[in-house]
C-alpha cells in the first residue's frame, strides 16, 4: 500500500482524467475538509465568546457599520457601542440610522459625516416600533413631569437656589424643555438631559432611556427599584428609601438572583415566575389578570404629592387593578385590610394636620400678614416642609409599608413640625387663627393640657376611630 501511494504521489499528471484526476480529487476534498474545520472551530469561538458575553450576536447593516467603524476609529461613543451590541435592538438590526435618523425639517436635524440625523431620540422615534408603549406613556403621569416649571419647587431651584440648579437638579428629573441652536445642536442650558418629562423639538414628551438607560435599553435594568430610585428618593419623596424597609425590599435584596429580572413580559408574573416585588411589579409590570402598562398611576388611586392627598378619578378602578397585583401573592384579607391601614393613615394627615395647616395659611394671606413672594417669611419655609417633606415621607411610609418612615421619619416630624414650629408662628402673626387650629379636638392638649382620664378619653376615641374604619376588626 505504501509503494501504491508513493507511486500515485509521484506520477506525472496527465492532461485529462486518470490518476491525476484522483489525486486532485483527494487534494480538493482535503482542503474543502480543512477550510470546514477552520470555519466551524471559528464560528464555535464566537459563539462560546457571546455566549461568556451574554449578549447576542449582532446584525449590522452596511449603514449602521459605517457609524460604528467611525466611531471606533475615532474612539468616540465605545462604550454606547459595546451596550447597544448586546441589547435586544442588536440582532433586529435597529441601530444607529434607525434611531438617530431625522427628516429633512426636523427643528434638531443636522449633517453628520453624510447623514441627516438628530442626536436626540424621542418617544416619537421609539413609537415607530412601540406605538401601545409610546401611547401609555403618553397620558401619563410621567409624561407631564416637566410641567413643575411652574410650581413652588420649581421657584426654590430656580430663583431661590439659582438657575444652575433648576438645569441640573430639577429637570435632571423632571425634564427640560429643549432648545435647539441655529446649526441644528441642543443648547447646553437644556441638554444634556433625560428628565422623564422632558420636552422634545418634535413635540413629544418624556425620554424612554430615563428608565431604559442608552444603548443597551434594558428590560432588566429598568426593572430595578434603583432605576426609580434616581429620582423616587431624598426628604420629599422618598420611594426607594421606604421600599427597601419594607419587607418587600428585604425580599427582594435577599433573593435578587431569583428574580428572573430578564425575562420577557409574559415570563415575568408575580406569584408565578417571581415572588418579590419591585416598584415595575406593582405599578407596571404584566400579572395574571393584567397587561403591562407604560403609563405608571393606572394603579394608584391617591396621590400624595400635594398639602392635601385626594383620590384620583377612577380610583375604585385604579385600587381595583393594584389590588389584583397584590393578590398575585397575597391573600383576600392581608389585602383589604392593609389599604384600609393606609387609607385610615392618610385620613389621619388630611385631617390632623394637611388640612388645618393649610386654612391657617390661607387665613394668614387674607388678612395681609403674608406677602405674596414665595418663601420670603420663616413661616413659608415651615409650612412647606411640613408638606411637601414631612408629610409626604409619612404618606410614603403608609403606601410601601414602611414603619419607620410612618413614625420616626414621617407623623413624629409632622407633629414636631406642626407644634413647635408652625404653630408658634401662626400664633405670633395672628393669635385669632391659632385659636382656631387649636379649637379642634384632636389639638386640644396643646392648649388646655390633658388630665389621666382625658388622655384615656382620647387614646379611646382613636381606638374607636380605627375600629370603626377596620370594620370592627
């Protein structure tokens, strides 16, 4: 046999057919075997490589790899490549041109290196592919943010603290109202910003990468409390603060490699797939029974932003739908009788302290004792933190189950504030309204001083007030 080959390895070729032919039969299947090999050993790497990456491989279009060779060459915007290559857009080919591509008339269009784009993305480029998001989104809450440009808050960044404020403090949450320069560039007064309610140039509100962060958009991420966290936090709204007090935050900080953060809405319901709630779980995250929602209040029926909490419209349908994510985990009982808890709390601010605050102040303006400048008199700062710190940090308290930021942080610095600092004030601008306030019943200790049996008169008519609003149990 070895002669055999050494004899058809040494044999001059002919012109046609023959042994040549078998020889080059053998040469060519050799090498189409070898190139095979290379080409799956190749193929295995990358895919062992994506696979060790987590992501997916991507599908760049002629267009889109024009943009990325640039940026790569020029070392600019990396890191914004490297997110986008292992997010979900990636293997859809939706890149760069599909999202940062404008229309000739555009207010923020501009040319760069040959292509008319916009560096901003708006919900009205996002809706091309998720319109039922973009509309949820749309009428809610959210959506309005930016409209605080108004508000007293909005004064005390603005003209109190000063404007440099107002453009990184207030809007980096609320959202700016974009301006666009003559060459087609944001002004840097307004942008860089991805306030939730941000006013685009296209007329759109809002910024999907408030809560899906650029360029990786994702699902997982926005998922996290700490996502809401960036702004849902501090003295005046403290969410992430009362959340991760809760048992809810323990449950979730405890088990969070179970959460199954990343998968697809419909594998991602609670009592099902996932057993600990974040905030997407409660205000926004699909269940049995329910879709998902991009618009955040369909499930809140108070709003406890203002001096006063009120209902929403709709709140019996909007208590309805939050009480059927609670029993994704929870029993019947459990749940009616923690939001007659944090309806009876709320109750407790409206009446004790929301309310009375606030006519002594209306009271105080009427008869000419306050200016009408904002934050110009001590009482004004008194009054307002009252509210809009202590107040809301109790009302958050009652809705996340917090016990700590009810009491310690929340009725106790109410009540502090209410009788050592506001009451003092109203009654040296006006004795005649802080007779009034105190005419109440449940601020009468204040000015008679209580007996033993008057305190026990008191500790029961509270005891009956909550028995009656539990029920009778």
């Amino acid at each position: 046999m070895d002669d055999l080959d050494n004899k058809l390895e040494n044999k001059t070729e002919p012109a046609h057919g023959g042994n040549g032919a078998l020889n080059f039969t053998r040469y060519m299947i050799g090498g189409l075997c070898l190139i095979l090999f290379l080409a799956l050993t190749g193929v295995g790497y990358v895919q062992v490589e994506e696979r060790r990456e987590g992501g997916i491989r991507p599908f760049v279009s002629a267009e889109n790899k024009k943009c990325i060779d640039c940026h790569l060459a020029k070392d600019v915007s990396v890191g914004g490549i490297n997110d986008w290559k292992v997010s979900r857009h990636a293997p859809k080919g939706i890149g760069c041109v599909e999202c940062h591509r404008a229309e000739k008339g555009d207010a923020d269009a501009y040319d760069h290196e040959g292509f008319l784009i916009s560096t901003l993305v708006t919900p009205k480029d996002c809706m091309r592919c998720h319109d039922k998001e973009a509309g949820q989104f749309e009428r809610s809450h959210h959506a309005k943010a930016a409209q605080f440009i108004g508000s007293l808050d909005n004064f005390l960044g603005n003209v109190v603290e000063g404007p440099e404020v107002g453009t990184t403090g207030c809007a980096g949450c609320h959202g700016s109202v974009v301006k666009v320069m003559e060459n087609g560039k944001l002004h840097p007064s307004t942008w860089p910003n991805s306030g939730i309610g941000r006013v685009n140039p296209d007329g759109s509100k809002g910024t999907c990468s408030a809560c899906h962060a650029r360029h990786g958009f994702s699902v997982a991420q926005a998922r996290q409390p700490e996502s809401c966290g960036r702004c849902h936090m501090g003295p005046d709204h403290p969410q992430i603060e009362a959340y991760y007090e809760s048992k809810h935050g323990v449950l979730f900080t405890a088990n969070k490699d179970k959460m199954k953060l990343s998968h697809p809405k419909d594998a991602w319901l609670p009592g099902k797939d996932y057993q600990f709630p974040t905030c997407a779980t409660c205000h926004m995250s699909a269940t049995s029974t329910q879709e998902v929602t991009h618009d955040v209040g369909d499930r809140i029926s108070w709003t406890l932003r203002p001096v006063i909490s009120t209902r929403l419209e709709n709140h019996e349908a909007r208590r309805k739908a939050m009480t059927q994510v609670c029993s994704s985990c929870h029993s019947e009982q459990i749940v009616e009788r923690f939001f007659t808890q944090m309806d009876s709390g709320i109750a407790l601010y409206n009446e004790k302290f929301g309310k009375p605050a606030k006519v002594a102040m209306d009271r105080l303006k009427e008869l000419g004792k306050i200016t009408p400048t904002p934050f110009d008199e001590e009482i004004e700062w008194v009054f307002y933190e009252l509210w809009h710190h202590e107040g809301r940090r109790a009302r958050h308290g009652l809705s996340k189950m917090a016990p700590d930021y009810v009491h310690w942080q929340g009725f106790y610095e109410v009540a502090k504030h209410f009788y050592v600092k506001f009451l003092p004030k109203v009654r040296e601008l006006s004795p005649a309204v802080a007779k009034d306030l105190l005419a109440q019943e449940t601020h009468r200790w204040m000015e008679k001083g209580m007996t033993k049996d008057e305190i026990a008169q008191m500790l029961e008519f509270y005891d009956k007030e909550m028995q009656g609003k539990r029920g009778g149990g």
